[in-house]
C-alpha cells in the first residue's frame, strides 16, 4: 500500500500520522509513505527522526480575527493545493491520510480533485476549520468520539475510531522505563505543556519547584517547550533552582514513551492525542486545559476525564504555583487515590484505533 500523509504545526496532529505509518508498516510489506508538510512545524523534526520522507508545501492558517489578513492565506491555499497535485501525481498513492493542522487542507482537496481515496482524522471532540472544509473531498472522516459525528454535515462518512496511540506507548513497560530513566522508588511527576510548551504552565512551575526542591521528595521532569527552554534556564538560575537528579529540565520530551510509561502523575494541557495517551496508560493527571483553542476543546476533553474520575482538571485562570504544589502533593502522597484514577483512566481508553483505520484504509482502497 502506497500511503500519503498530510499533518503538521504540533505533535497532536503529526504523532497520530507517524503512528498509523509505523502500523502500516508492521503490516503490509508492501508498504511505502511520503509525507507532507510545512518548514514551520515540528514535522520537520518529528518525521525525518520518525524515518519517512517528507516534502513541504507553503501554507499558513486564516486570522479569525482580522480577516484582511487572509489574502495572502487564500493565494497560498490555491498555489498548496497546485503544489499538492503534482506531489500526488508523482507518488500515486492508494489513498491519502489526512491528520489536521491547515496543511491538510490543500491535501484533502487536490486529492479529492484526482479522485484518490482520502480520509482525514479529527482528534477532538468539536472539529476543526480544516476538518469541516475538507468534508466533501473525502472518502471518510474519521473522528474520535461518538459526540463529533453530529456536528459533521455528512455523518454517513464519519467512523468513529478513537485517536491513535502510539505502539512504542502501548509496549512500554513501567518497570523498565523507571529503571532506563534511573528512577528510584519515589514518585515521579511528569510535566509538560504540549509540545510547543505553555507560557503559563512553565511560568507556575518556577514557584511549584522553588518548593519542592527543598522537599527531595518526588522527581519531577518538566518539559517547557524548545522556545521556552532558554527562558526558563533563566529563571531557574535567578530563582537558584538547580537541575539534577530531582529536578530534571528539557526543551522536548523525545522519550515521551518512556516517561509516561515511568510516571505516576501528569501534569499537562489537554490535547486530545495527549488525554488519549494518558487514559490508555492508566495515568492519573492534572490537566491544564489552553484557553486559546476553537470551541474550548481542550477543557472538553479533560473535563471527559475528570468526570470518569481519572483527572484533576485546573483551568488556567484558577492555576497558580500554590494550587498546582498542593494538587501535586495531595495526589502523590495518597496511593490509594492514584490507583483508582488509574484504573478509572484505563476503564475510558480506547486502543483499538490503529487496527481500524487500517481497516478503513483496506476498506476504500478496495472501492
């Protein structure tokens, strides 16, 4: 099976790509991929790393907010979609696999235009500009829970799958990961604010560490983001928080396998690909939904936790170091409460993901 993907901008939308590749592959010995991307996300890193070819196309979302600003945005769109035919022509894959992010839009379309099977994935509960503007030129709109096909104009394409979860995470053993990362028996808190980092998050963080540094209780791992990493270098030294064994600091969780496998608490925002992550490995969190995503989709992710009671759901206006510290400290220090939240989470997950859209994929292929 010849497959192109098309995902970009964060992690939530080129993971999942990467993940249904690698399936694929394991799969079909036949298989061969190219993604699609721009030069401004992180699929720049993630799919080379990932070990598959990808080519770039230029295109950048519209302003919501000032619409003079999308000129430009719609003669990109249209030369995206010309550049995205010739890159299908040149390829002819069997089908097209579309993860969101505005590089999937041009994708949708110029294959639509040569008739070749396509599907798009919608992570979130409320779908996205792309994901509603991609719904004609589709084959199937695969969506990751059951309340999103109502809010899809043609629901007779819609498979509700659920979201990919990585296999490296679904393998991945508590035991060894603790033992890989050079863990002891106490708890360790795993932070982080979605890939590109999250300005409120690493700004409390100085003021839960500042704390817990002269504790040595836990071991805690923060992940800012690579273009806050610098920042909070900074602010560690100006508020004397040493790195070390406790208290470990990173642009980007690239072992994120390892960590969420080795955890006992996340602390995170709420992406849909990340709640995924954390209900199938049975993890107890405390999540910090962004205020600045459409519809306020991660606080209804989260909030999905939360009412399963596998998650402690802090919404950012209310977060402050003194909140998070005492959140952190309750939940680590009570066990009991920990392995009912992980058994809560794992009773929500869905993993069965990968083994459908391949089916879809073989389903439409075949047409």
């Amino acid at each position: 099976m010849r497959v192109l993907f098309a995902g970009g901008g964060t992690a939530g939308h080129i993971n999942p790509a990467i993940s249904v590749a690698n399936y694929i592959k394991e799969k079909d010995d036949n298989f061969e991929a190219l993604f699609i991307g721009t030069r401004h996300g992180l699929e720049t890193k993630l799919v080379p790393k990932a070990g598959y070819k990808i080519q770039y196309i230029d295109v950048v979302g519209f302003n919501r907010k000032k619409l003079y600003k999308n000129v430009s945005a719609v003669y990109k769109l249209m030369r995206a979609r010309a550049d995205s035919k010739k890159i299908l022509k040149e390829f002819k894959p069997d089908v097209v696999v579309c993860t969101g992010g505005y590089v999937s839009g041009p994708v949708c379309m110029a294959a639509g235009k040569l008739g070749i099977p396509c599907v798009i994935h919608e992570q979130n509960v409320y779908p996205g500009l792309t994901v509603r503007g991609s719904e004609k030129y589709v084959s199937r709109v695969l969506v990751s829970f059951d309340e999103t096909v109502k809010h899809m104009k043609s629901a007779d394409k819609c498979v509700v799958t659920g979201n990919p979860i990585r296999g490296e995470l679904l393998r991945a053993d508590r035991r060894q990961a603790r033992a890989s990362l050079e863990l002891g028996d106490e708890p360790f808190v795993l932070v982080f604010g979605g890939s590109l980092g999250a300005d409120k998050i690493n700004n409390v963080m100085i003021g839960v560490l500042k704390r817990l540094q002269k504790e040595r209780g836990f071991t805690v791992l923060f992940g800012t983001g690579e273009r806050n990493f610098a920042a909070v270098q900074r602010r560690f030294k100006n508020n004397n928080i040493e790195v070390d064994d406790n208290i470990r600091l990173v642009p980007y969780i690239d072992n994120m396998a390892q960590a969420m496998a080795a955890c006992d608490l996340v602390v995170s925002r709420a992406g849909a690909i990340t709640v995924s992550e954390i209900a199938a490995l049975g993890k107890p969190s405390v999540l910090i939904p962004s205020p600045n995503v459409v519809r306020n989709h991660q606080e209804q992710n989260a909030r999905e936790l939360e009412r399963g009671g596998a998650s402690v759901v802090i919404t950012e206006d209310m977060l402050t170091s003194d909140k998070l510290y005492r959140e952190i400290k309750r939940l680590v220090n009570d066990e009991e409460l920990l392995d009912k939240m992980s058994l809560c989470a794992r009773n929500m997950a869905k993993t069965d993901a990968l083994d459908m859209i391949y089916g879809v994929l073989r389903e439409i292929t075949k047409d």
